[in-house]
C-alpha cells in the first residue's frame, strides 16, 4: 500500500515475451491512480550477468629473481604481484587464507606483500563487477627464499684422482672437477665465463679443465 512494486528478472522476461538478454534496454512505465490521472516515464538500465574474467596474477620483474620468468622463484621477502582484471572491477585478493591488499580494482593493480619467511605462498584473486558479478579465481603460487646455496664440497671427479683418493693430486694435463651444491644452484667457475647448474640431486661438475704443473685453484661462485 506505500505503492512501491518490484520488476524481477521473471517479470521483466514476461513483459519482454522472453529472456531478457544482457545490454542496455529502456523500460516505458506508466503510473495511474483511481480517478485516472497518469504519468509516463522511462527507466534506462543495462543487464549485466556475465561474470568477469579470472584475474591473473605475476611477480613483477623487480620481484622475480629466480632463473625464469615462469619459475615463480623470489630472494625477495616482500614481493610484489602485478595484478589484472576486468575493468573498474573490484580485486579481491588472498594470501593462503588470509584477505590482503585493499583498493585493488582492474585492469591493473599491485600489491607489495608484508615481509614474509622463507617458504611456499599461494595468492589467489577474484574479481566482482559494478553489477555484482563474481569471476572464477586466478592463483600464483610462489616461492621465496632468501637463504645463500649451500656448497658442500668441490673437488677432483675421482676419476682424475690419479693419487690417493681425496688427496687433491693429479697427473692428469686435463681434469674434471666435481661439486654438490643445492639442487637449482648456478655455479661459476672462477672469473671465467663457464658457469653449469646443479642437477636435481644437487651434483655439478666442470669437465676437461687444463692444468699446470703444481698447484691449480679454483673458486667458485
């Protein structure tokens, strides 16, 4: 009796003759009391129930320090995330569980994390639009790791220990040597140009290396 109505999705599908398709659409109402005065007006909207895109998330290139651009591998403790999503919508966006970041709204974004400890995250983000819609999730998982490669031993390949295994002494002109380091690790050679990676199980070596006659170092980094 306070003479307010409600249009929902059915009944504006009956006044359409059908489903009313997302767009704009103008609705022509006309208001009558009982002696029969009227009034017509317009009301203007647009149907939107198209739910946005996931957004997709990175590590911007100051954060991402690992070998790749697609490893997801940071040294840095407080990364940040390049963030993107539909237009003016709004991001929501996890750490694991938590609710991070506030304000971030599309198509571009960044969020730079609080300090973090060393180990594996997973941000997730949706994104909903000014009608209400909410997108499927896009997630990134990423590791940090601040901590220095551990080398735990770097020495003549035992075979081109001529000597006494484990003595360091050699007749060979041209040795290989042998290393372990953590899985992943880029070692080079001294101020040389040759450089190899540790394998899955941390090995590495550098093969057909000249010697002098006498005492040969070599450093690593």
């Amino acid at each position: 009796a306070d003479g307010r109505f409600t249009l929902d999705r059915a009944r504006l599908a009956a006044i359409n003759g059908g489903a009313l398709p997302d767009g704009s659409h103008t609705l022509h109402l006309r208001a009558e009391d009982a002696p029969g005065n009227r009034t017509d007006f317009d009301l203007a909207f647009t149907l939107d129930t198209t739910p946005p895109a996931a957004p997709t998330l990175d590590l911007v290139e100051a954060s991402d320090s690992g070998a790749s651009a697609t490893d997801n591998l940071t040294n840095d403790a407080t990364p940040t995330l390049a963030l993107t999503a539909e237009a003016g919508s709004e991001i929501v966006l996890l750490r694991d569980t938590t609710p991070v970041g506030t304000g971030l709204t599309g198509p571009d974004a960044e969020f730079t994390a609080d300090a973090l400890a060393d180990g594996a995250y997973t941000f997730s983000a949706s994104a909903r639009d000014a009608a209400g819609n909410l997108s499927a999730t896009g997630a990134l998982r990423l590791t940090i790791d601040t901590a220095a490669p551990v080398l735990e031993s770097f020495a003549l390949d035992p075979s081109s220990d001529t000597g006494t295994l484990g003595d360091r002494e050699t007749s060979a002109a041209v040795a290989t040597l042998l290393g372990q380091a953590d899985p992943g690790t880029t070692i080079t050679l001294g101020d040389s140009d040759l450089s190899t990676t540790a394998d899955a199980s941390g090995a590495f070596r550098f093969v057909d290396q000249p010697l002098a006659l006498g005492d040969n170092a070599f450093g690593i980094v």
